[in-house]
C-alpha cells in the first residue's frame, strides 16, 4: 500500500528570493540517491514535524529551478512542499541486501527504495519538479523501516545532502542541529579570474559529450568491468600508513597509494597502457578561504585535483606523498581561485553546448572520490545508535569510491563496529578481479609483510 503526503516548511523563510548558481553548481541530470535502513520503527507525526523544521531553516531545498533569459541559473526560495511516499511493502521477509554501502548499480538498484527526482525537468520553468524528495519503506514482516532520499546535485555535493539528512535526523531526536548552520550564498566566478593554462587538468569537461553518448559509455562500462568491494579494519589503515613511511600521509592517502600499488604491481606489470601513474582526486575545498567557501557551505564545493606522474609508480611510499603533494597544493587559495574560476567557466560552456562531464576512464589514471571523513550510518540514525545502516548507488571503472562500513547484524545482532574501518568500491577489468581480490587476500593475511614502500 502507497501513500503520499506533502510536508512544508514550519514557517516560511524562503519569500521566493533567488539565489543564482555558480557554474560550478550545474551537474544537470545528475543526483543524489541515499538510502539509510532502520531496525525498527519512523515514527511518521514525529518525521514529518522534524522535516518541516527542517525545511525552514533550509528554504534552498524547498525552491524551484529557474532559467532566465541570459542562461543564469537560479533556484527561486519558493517555499514549497517537499513530497514524502509512505510504502507499506507485505512482500519482503527483510531488508535483501548485505553489509556494503555501495550497490551494484547493473545488479541491484536501490531504486525500489527512492521516489527519484525527476532532473530531466529541472530549469524548465513549465515544471513544478521538487528538487528533493523523500520515500519511507516500512517491511512489515521484519519491521524495519528505510528511508530514502533523491537530492538534486544542483543543491550541493554529498557533504550539502549529508548536512541536510543530519538536521532532519537531529531535530527528529529533539536535538539541536550540529554547527556550522548552512550558507547558501556561493560566490560567483569572474571571467578575468579565468586561467587558460589549467584546461589540460581538465579533461572531464573537455571530453563533455551529449547525454545519450554518456549513458551508451556509462552502460559499456557497467557491463565490460566487475564491481569489487574490499573492506579494511581501523587497525590495517593504520599499519598501511605506518608503511608510507611519512608523518604527512593521511590514511586515505596510504589506502589508495596501496589500491594503485597492487594494481600495478600484480595486474599492469610493464604495461604502459594501463599501468596508473596519477590520481584525479576530488577535494572538498570548504574553508579553505571563505572568500571562496565558508565550512558551512551548502553547494557544489569540490574539485577534481591532479596529481603528478607517480615517481615510482611501484612504491607505497611514492605514490602517497605524490598524492598528498597535490592535496596540499589544492589548498593553496591563489591557485584554487584560478583553478576554481577555469572550471566554472568550462561548466558554463559545457551546459550551454547540452553536455555532460565526462567522468569515465582515463588511461593511466585513476579519480578518488573519498567519503572517510563523513559516517553516513552514525550522522542519520534517527537515534538508532550502531544499528543503522547506510547504501548509495553507482560504482565506476577505475574510480575509486570510499566509505565507512556499516554496522553488521546477524540473527537480529548488532556486531560491535569498527568505526575506523573503511570500505573501498570501484569497477575492474572481469579477468583481472580474481587475482587483485586473492593479492589483497593474501596481503591482509600477511599483514603487509611484502610491500614495496
């Protein structure tokens, strides 16, 4: 049995101002979908007053897309409703999947589980499309309850969506919401500010191709490459950046240092073509400069960050202080000011020319796009502690996708968690995946006796 209620902001705050988007802001037909899984029950009067909290300290996400007549985007602070299905599913014994976050998109869509926002009619000023939208699955038989949320890239990255869930969490626990509290205001890039020179880091917008040629790709992909998820413990990150060998590594610079040393070490020895030598990392720059972005941000506040060619692309301890000299780098607010403004820039033109970002494979490279910093499953769990459970969508070929691991329950237990563990996704060549999972097998089993830092 479906239902669909519309919730509206506690008290109007949007007044229908609006608040142009940066270039930055327009990932067009793309989304969010999150999916947060519960032991037992939502309590839907206690929801819906703490979402329509929520939504009036966030009037953003109640707006509508607008274009105008000069190709300036805008979302008009409208405050609208925001659309909340309740389905009763009799059918399902329990929640069908297991512990890892990332789903295989080609296998099992989480989509059952999410009322989509529809972004095919997002800056058509004829349409009323919501640019969030909510759905409530209660599994009668094991009483579980799963919520999903469908969030506009528009509105903001994975940080921006992970904000909004946990005020909504919070205020549903009669918590206060966690500061910094949010800034929708985003600085708009100037055409002087423009840097000509970075275009060549910059492939994905250059490489920009109609929506149709990216699903064709995007579906070769799915279909020519094999998911892996590999999980490690709080305790093997460390051993793994004990390895690296350097105070200024970070953990998640070990773990891919070591996920690019195993492939090339075991799956593109002395093969040029497709031996990776550099990383295109995404870099969350909030307060960096607040000139650029405050910490409270809500938008678009990442970037794709390249790294030099690896020095030895067969040493940990090589790869991880490349990888980390360009971090730092990124944080250089000259640079990120240039770097920021030549994309903008491209994203316009991309827009504008009905082009999406291509985010596919690139010979030896391979992009890094982490969660480790954000526990999804502990800032949504609707104050049911270590027993929520946290699912995404989407794996690419050879773009590497990190996040904390879930709590485990088995026969209705909740293991003890490891919240320092972390769980890595990406998509590998099918007759390549047997021997990378039994080198990282046996790597774990020796603990890491043999690797060439």
């Amino acid at each position: 049995m479906t239902s669909t209620f519309l919730v509206y902001p506690s008290s109007p705050t949007g007044n229908n101002r609006r608040l142009e988007l940066a270039g930055l802001d327009l990932w067009r037909m793309a989304r969010i979908d999150n999916v947060f899984v519960y032991p037992s029950r939502i309590n839907i009067d206690r929801f819906k007053e703490a979402l329509s909290r929520t939504l009036s300290l966030w009037p953003f996400i109640v707006g509508r897309s607008r274009l105008d007549t000069d190709e300036h985007y805008f979302i008009e602070m409208s405050d609208n409703p925001i659309p909340v299905v309740l389905f009763n599913d009799y059918d399902s014994v329990k929640w069908p999947f297991d512990s890892n976050v990332i789903r295989d998109f080609y296998t099992n869509s989480l989509s059952t589980y999410l009322d989509e926002v529809r972004v095919a009619n997002l800056f058509d000023n004829t349409n009323d499309e919501p640019l969030v939208r909510l759905k409530l699955t209660h599994i009668i038989q094991s009483n579980e309850w799963i919520m999903g949320i469908s969030w506009a890239h528009e509105l903001g990255d994975a940080a921006s969506c992970l904000n909004f869930s946990n005020t909504l969490s919070r205020l549903y626990q009669h918590m206060e919401p966690l500061e910094p509290l949010p800034i929708f205001e985003r600085r708009l890039w100037k055409h002087d500010e423009i840097d000509s020179s970075l275009l060549f880091t910059m492939k994905h917008f250059r490489d920009a191709k109609p929506l149709e040629e990216m699903w064709k790709k995007f579906m070769i992909d799915q279909e020519a490459y094999d998911q892996v998820n590999l999980s490690f413990s709080g305790e093997q990150l460390v051993k793994l950046r004990t390895l690296a060998d350097d105070d200024n590594i970070t953990i998640q610079d070990a773990l891919t240092a070591y996920i690019i040393l195993t492939l090339n070490k075991y799956c593109y020895y002395n093969d040029d073509k497709r031996r990776i030598l550099r990383t295109n990392t995404s870099v969350n720059f909030r307060g960096v400069s607040d000139s650029i972005a405050s910490t409270g941000q809500i938008g678009n506040a990442v970037f794709m960050m390249l790294s030099d060619d690896f020095q030895d692309p067969y040493s940990l301890s090589s790869i991880a202080k490349t990888i980390r000299q360009s971090i730092i780098k990124s944080r250089d607010p000259k640079f990120l000011k240039r770097w920021l403004a030549t994309a903008d820039d491209a994203m316009r033109k991309m827009i504008h020319n009905n082009r999406l970002a291509d985010l596919g494979f690139v010979p030896n490279e391979i992009i890094v796009n982490s969660n480790l910093r954000y526990d999804w499953a502990d800032l949504v769990d609707f104050g049911y502690k270590d027993k929520c459970r946290f699912y995404t969508g989407w794996s690419g070929a050879f773009y590497l996708r990190v996040f904390r691991l879930n709590p485990i329950c088995k026969e209705k237990t909740y293991l003890s968690r490891d919240r320092n563990a972390a769980e890595v996704i990406f998509r590998l060549e099918k007759d390549l995946k047997a021997k990378f999972l039994n080198m990282i097998k046996e790597d774990i089993e020796e603990n890491f006796k043999n690797i060439n830092k």
